[in-house]
C-alpha cells in the first residue's frame, strides 16, 4: 500500500513510497514532509482549515452580532480623524489634508443615521424602550450629530474653499467639526456607562 505524505508547510499531499523531492504547491523539499498515518489519509489541507475557521467565524458572527456596536465604531472613529486632519491643515496648508476632511466627513455624514437608527432598535430590544435621562441624552446628541454632520458635509459641498478661504467661516466650519467630535465624545462615554454597568438608575 503506498503511504501518503503531507507538506507540513502548505498541507499538500502526496502519495508514493516517498515524499517528493520538492512541494509542488510552496517548493518546500522533502524534508518538510511528514509521514501521515491511514486514519489521517483524508486529512484537512489548509485550504480546508481556513475554510473551516471562515465557517466558525460566520457562525459566531450571526450569533452575537450588534449592529449598533459596529455601527456606532464608525463615527467614532471617523471624526476624531477628521480633526487631526483639519489640524494638520491648519498648521500646513496642504489641499490634501483639507479633502481629505472632506471625505472623512462625507462618510461619517452617511453612517451617523444608521448608527442612530440601531441605536433606536437596541434601545427597544434590550431596554424596553424605557427613556431613562442616559438614553435621552444619547438621542439627544444622536440628532445634534445628525444635524451637524449635515450642516457641515453640505456648507462643505457648496463651498469647497470654507477651510481655505480663512477668516469667519473657516473658525465656523472647525467649530461645527469640534462639535461633532464632542458629540461622539458623549456618545461613548454613555454607551460605555451602559455596556459597563457603572451608570445609576
């Protein structure tokens, strides 16, 4: 009966009275293949193990998935960037770094509703829906970042040189950006009280 060998370097297996002299798949040489056992002739190739972990991974996924906890990751991620980048604007002057608000803008401007919607469907599953003060102020600051987020995304939109142009409307337009960021600041802050346990009814 011939023997069957696998690459212990990418799973390939080979069969015959000895290994190859080189992998065929990674180029390893035959010195980096074992010996696989009868039971183990079928065994899993590492194709089929990362197949698996994918599976697994989904799996764990659609179990404990929390649409609002992802949601809510972008915004928060998102502006605090967006200001460093206003700052090395400011400091610079280079266009990039001033489009590159933009578009950081432009895409928190576009999650902020869905994270404000999972935050409404959240708070209904897991709360009742009881608006106790915590809940009411994150509705609170979740419509004042939908609001500046719009106001700001569109003046943007309308007058693409706000930042350039200096003066009144360049201040007005880095405040509407700090605002945002004080909102998300909040946003977390209460979300963590909650997800933490350590906020008082």
């Amino acid at each position: 009966m011939e023997k069957t060998w696998r690459c212990t370097v990418c799973g390939y297996l080979h069969t015959g009275d000895q290994p190859p002299e080189f992998c065929p798949v990674c180029k390893a040489d035959a010195s980096k293949f074992e010996l696989v056992s009868e039971p183990d002739v079928k065994a899993e190739t590492r194709v089929d193990v990362l197949r698996k972990q994918a599976l697994e991974l989904f799996a764990e996924m659609r179990a404990t998935f929390v649409p609002h906890a992802v949601a809510a990751h972008f915004p928060n991620a998102l502006l605090p960037t967006c200001f460093l980048f206003l700052l090395l604007f400011i400091v610079s002057g280079q266009a990039s770094f001033e489009a590159t608000v933009f578009y950081l803008l432009l895409v928190t401007f576009l999650a902020v509703p869905a994270t404000f919607v999972t935050g409404l469907i959240d708070w209904k599953m897991k709360y009742s829906g009881e608006l106790t003060p915590i809940f009411r102020k994150k509705m609170i600051l979740g419509l004042v970042l939908i609001f500046l987020s719009s106001v700001s995304t569109l003046w943007r939109w309308q007058n693409p040189e706000v930042l350039a142009s200096g003066g009144f409307s360049a201040c007005a337009y880095s405040l509407l950006l700090l605002a945002m960021l004080g909102c998300v600041t909040l946003l977390g802050h209460y979300g963590g009280m909650l997800v933490f346990g350590q906020h008082s009814k």
